[in-house]
C-alpha cells in the first residue's frame, strides 16, 4: 500500500468522487478533512462482495445524525432514543449489508469516518481515521481488485500485505476492512471484490 492523495485518486478513477456539501453552520471538523470533503468529496457508491456483500451509497452533503435516526424511526425501524452523545457525529453514507445495515459517519473534531450499526454489541467501530486515509485504503483495494481474480489465495495474500504495510497502522483496518477479509476467508469458497458500483460478471 501507498499513500493516494485525492489528486491521484481522481486521476485513477475519474468522476468517482463527488465533493460534499457541509452544512451553516458546518460542524467543527479538521482543515484537511473539510478540504478534502468539500473540494474533492467521496464516491457515489462502494460495492464490497464479500461472505455479507456490502454496499454503501454515500450522500452528497453531511447531515446531523439526529435527522437521519428521526428518518428511519419514520420508516419503521425500531431505534429508540439515540444516545445524546451522538450528537457529534455526521451521517455520510447508509450501509446495507445481507445480514444488516448501518450509517457511516464523520466524527466532529477528530474527522474519523465511523461506522454505526446497532445490530453489534459495540456499535460504532473504525472505518478510517481521517477521509486522507480513507483515499489510500479504498484506492488499494480497488487497485488489488481490478488487477485480482479474487479467489481466496489472493485474498490471504491481501491480507499479509495489509497487515504488514506501514502506509496506514494496520489496527486501523481491523475493524472494518480486515473484518470482512477474515470471515470471507473463513468462507473459503467466496471470491472479494471491491468496486465503485455493480461489477462486470
């Protein structure tokens, strides 16, 4: 793994991103993070097949966590009353998983991208650290993906590669992007791939 800035993100993959509008008043976030949020942005989609295919569609603008916990207590979901702590964070994508589902979110002051899925017994765990790292992880596994078959020996030998990399801390992965490498080489039978919308079958 290496370090993708923005700039080489979009020169890889262009038209991916789409920049992000904040809010007024716009929540406390670091500079790089708003910068890199309002001038460069995130993509439209991310698709993870995986043993619990993943996908993520992301918005075009952060919205208080509050507002999106009031949307789906309206279509239904049973949420309860959200933790007034949680005010801190910034609804950035909805996640569906095939057993689930989950928001990520920005983190105000720390910029951490997050996700929250209250099906877990801890439910926010670590997507990235900061949307510059967010760049380079994303754009490895892209870069892994198109030029992989997938098939379960790669995918190990994705995994020793992250673990032994020094671009981004390794237990920064572990939450998310490792999780899903582990228990979809548990199912020894399943091809990953990691895209920014439907794969050619």
């Amino acid at each position: 793994m290496r370090t993708c800035p923005p700039h080489e993100f979009m020169s890889r993959w262009p038209s991916a991103l789409r920049p992000i509008t904040l809010p007024v008043p716009s929540p406390t976030l670091p500079d790089d993070c708003a910068l890199s949020l309002t001038q460069f942005g995130l993509p439209r989609e991310l698709k993870i097949y995986c043993y619990n295919n993943i996908t993520v569609y992301f918005s075009d603008s952060l919205t208080p966590l509050a507002t999106i916990w009031d949307r789906d207590l309206k279509l239904g979901y049973q949420l309860g009353d959200m933790p007034p702590q949680w005010n801190r964070f910034w609804h950035v994508a909805d996640a569906e998983y095939l057993q689930g589902g989950g928001w990520i979110c920005i983190e105000e002051m720390s910029g951490k991208l997050v996700v929250i899925d209250l099906d877990q017994p801890d439910p926010i765990y670590l997507l990235n650290s900061s949307v510059a790292n967010f760049y380079t992880t994303l754009a490895h596994f892209l870069d892994w993906s198109e030029n992989s078959d997938g098939s379960p020996e790669k995918t190990a030998i994705l995994c020793d590669a992250l673990l032994n990399q020094d671009c981004v801390p390794p237990d920064e992965l572990e939450e998310f992007w490792m999780n899903f490498i582990y228990a979809t080489l548990d199912s020894a039978s399943i091809d990953l791939a990691v895209s920014l919308g439907p794969r050619d079958m």
